[in-house]
C-alpha cells in the first residue's frame, strides 16, 4: 500500500459504512430503492442499459423521482457502442433513455480508436472488441455503489459479480461523479427526440477529429480530476482506507497497472492472494509477475465454460467459452513449467448461472485488502476499455471477516482446474480456436 499512500488519493471511510451486497437480485433491489429516496444526485456509469422490464423499472424510477425533485442531478455514462446497438429495432439503451433525455444527461462514449475504415468494415456485434466505456459506477447522493455489473437483467438475476455500497462518503462519490462527467465531456450526448451529438465541451470528435488531440484532452480533463482531488482531501488517521484506481490506456492513465505490477510481485510467504476474472485473460507480464517475480499463495478463479457469459451463444461467440478454456490450458502449463507449487487454477460453475465476478483478495491476517471495480486485469482491460476500481485496505475485525465471508461464498461454487479437467468434454477446445486465442487474445 506505500505505492498508493504516495502516489495515489487516499479516502479514508468508516468501516461499518461499507456493506458487502451478495446477490444479483439485492444488487437490482438496491438501485432502485436508492433512485427512490435520491435527493440531490444519482450517477449511473456502465457499459450498457439492458431493454427489458427490470430496465424499464430503472428508467421509469428516474423518470418519477425526477418528476418529484426537478433540482435533482440525474447523470448516466455508457458506452457508445454498446448503448445503441439494437436502436434500429428499438431494443437499444438510447431507445429507453430517450424518454428521460430532455431531464437528464445522457453520455455515450465513443472509443477513440474506431474510426475510418475500421468502423464501416466491423458488424455492429464486432466493432466492441476495439475498446468500450467499461466502468460501473453507480452514485446515489454521497453513497458510491461499485461493481463489475451492468445494467442488465442478467446482472440482476443469475450472473454472479461483486457489488460493495459504501455509505456517508462524500469525497468520494464526489471523486468518481467527476470523474463520470470528465468522460461525458468527451462523449455524445442523447436528446429527447432521441438523437445523439458530441458534447458542447468536447472539441475534437470522437472519430472524425483528431485522435491525438482527443485523448490528450481526455486525459489532461481526468488528470485534472486526480489532482484537485490531492490537493483537496486530507488523510485521516483509521482503521480502513479507499484508493481510486483508474485504468484508461487508450488515453495513457495506468494506475491500476503501476500498483499491479508492485502487487503481483510481492514476495510475502504469508500472503494468501485470490484473483478472479469473469473472463481471465493474464497479460504475459502480468503471467510473468504472477508465476516469476511473486512469492505467495495464490487462488485464480475464472469461469467454467457452462458459466461464461458467452456459453451458449449463436455464431462465432460460441466458440468464447473454448477460447478461454485454452487460455487456462496455457496457464495450467506455465504453472507446471515455472514449478509454482502455491498457485492454485478454480473455476465457478453454478446450475444456470453465469459468472461475472472480478477482484484480488490480499489476506494478510491483520489485514484485508481487496480491489473491486470493472477491470479483468487483461489485456482489454490493460490497453483498450475505460476502467475504474478501487483498494479497499482495512485492518477492522469486522470488515476483514465480511470480505472473507465474500470471496469464500465465491469460492464454494469452485472446481480445482487440472489436467483431467481439461480432457473433460465440455472443456474441448478445437483445433481453430487454440490457434486463433493466441492470435486474439489481446482483444479480450
């Protein structure tokens, strides 16, 4: 943590006000509940807003409490790609917010790096691959709701992910409020009749202008954010700390990458470390860190093929869940060839569940710390998405035992992967698919 006690902001937070949220369903419970009762502010950051009934009950609470309280500040991001695919047929996220557009503010980010050629010849199911908006934040009046969660009814059913509220903690909702309306600056904005145009403060278009000069603009108006932040919060004695991490390398902000590659090297016997990734993708010098430079014990958890969220896909995304099972051969082997005894590979599998959940657990028996956000720790989520987490860091009794309590919930729906488990059938990975995942890993 002396990384982030120099370099990052520190917030620090009481720990009975954070609260570990387990389910998809209480996940759901919670945002609508907390629209209801919003008083000044509600911030809504994700990759998508899904078009179905549990959808339509988010808006339709927004719509009302907007209705009730016309001062209240009601903001969304999403990402550009995701957020109007479907718009044709009327399914999109543009479709439903349309309705609320003219009372609220509606940000579409549109990734810098598709433009030209490459935007015309990518369908729009493929064109994602090139980079989104990925973070999931979720800010009700000074309470900041972080998760790796969409606003879908999948993530509010039967997909699996982590979710933590932390309450009465205004400078922090007010960190990552900013830094939602940072990017919405450089993002298209929806209007009522449902029509989308670059934000007035956005001075170089997304994927018309000058791609230079608009990610140095990003990044000078995020930076920005980080510094008054720095300069403004004051570090507080206590038993439990909050450090944002952002995670934007398109734009050249690598928080999360710099404290990673000081974590994943720790040499601390007495370390237990679990990692999970709903779709784990190590970077080769990530793999490296992990399986080279570091010195503790290790649990991976990433998803069984029946529980990636690609499992049972039409066209080509069937063949994700089989990418990533090669992906975890090749991690299974470099395991054995760097003899790294304490590195343990698990995978999560539940009857009709999906697995979504992301984060590092670092127990160190008088302290806990845990990242939760939006990132994979892969290589999109390294070069090519917009990322936002945070490192809870605690030595309360209480707290430590309820992060406990949520990676061992996690980890009871595990399997150990082995080499029997990979000769297991619905682990098969054809031939194609073996050779095409080293070629495309870096997409995902």
């Amino acid at each position: 943590m002396e990384h982030l006690k120099t370099t990052g902001v520190e917030f620090p937070v009481d720990a009975d006000s954070i609260r570990i949220v387990k389910t998809p369903s209480e996940f759901y419970e919670l945002i609508l509940e907390r629209i209801g009762s919003a008083k000044n502010r509600v911030y809504l950051s994700s990759l998508y807003l899904g078009s179905g009934e549990l959808e339509t009950a988010i808006v339709d609470g927004l719509s009302r409490r907007l209705d009730e309280n016309e001062s209240l500040d009601v903001t969304i991001l999403l990402d550009f790609l995701r957020g109007t695919r479907g718009e044709k047929e009327g399914k999109s996220s543009t479709n439903l917010l349309t309705k609320i557009a003219h009372k609220a503010k509606v940000y579409l980010f549109h990734t810098p790096e598709l433009r030209g050629a490459l935007k015309s010849i990518l369908g729009e199911r493929n064109n994602e691959i090139i980079g989104l908006q990925h973070m999931k934040l979720y800010i009700f009046d000074d309470a900041l709701l972080i998760s790796g969660a969409n606003l879908s009814d999948s993530y509010f059913t039967d997909r699996q992910d982590r979710y933590v509220l932390i309450e009465n903690s205004k400078q922090l909702a007010d960190f990552f409020c900013s830094i939602i309306s940072a990017v919405g600056s450089h993002s298209f904005e929806l209007d009522g009749e449902g029509k989308t145009k670059p934000h007035i403060e956005c001075d170089h278009h997304p994927f018309q202008g000058n791609s230079t000069a608009f990610c140095t603009s990003l990044r000078d108006r995020v930076l920005n954010v980080v510094k008054e932040a720095k300069e403004t919060n004051i570090p507080m004695e206590g038993d439990t700390v909050v450090y944002p991490l952002l995670q934007m390398g398109m734009i050249g902000i690598d928080e999360e990458y710099d404290f990673l590659k000081r974590l994943l090297a720790s040499k601390d016997s007495s370390l237990e470390m679990t990692l999970a990734s709903g779709y784990f993708n190590a970077t080769q010098e990530y793999e490296r860190l992990l399986l080279c430079e570091g010195d503790y014990s290790l649990k991976v958890l990433m998803a069984a093929p029946d529980a990636n969220g690609f499992a049972g896909a039409s066209g080509l995304s069937r063949y994700i869940p089989s990418m990533y099972s090669s992906i975890a051969a090749s991690f299974l082997a470099a395991i054995d060839k760097h003899n790294r005894e304490r590195v343990e590979l698990l995978e999560w599998s539940r009857k009709g569940w999906s697995f979504h959940a992301k984060g590092i657990w670092c127990d160190r028996g008088n302290r806990i710390d845990t990242i939760i956000g939006s990132s994979n720790y892969g290589y999109r989520s390294l070069y090519r998405d917009l990322e936002a987490q945070i490192v809870v860091s605690t030595t309360n009794a209480s707290l430590m035992n309820r992060l406990r309590e949520e990676r061992n919930g996690l980890l009871e729906f595990s399997s150990v992967v082995d080499r029997a488990a990979l000769r297991r059938v619905d682990h098969h990975v054809p031939t194609l698919v073996s050779y095409l995942s080293k070629v495309l890993r870096r997409f995902f």
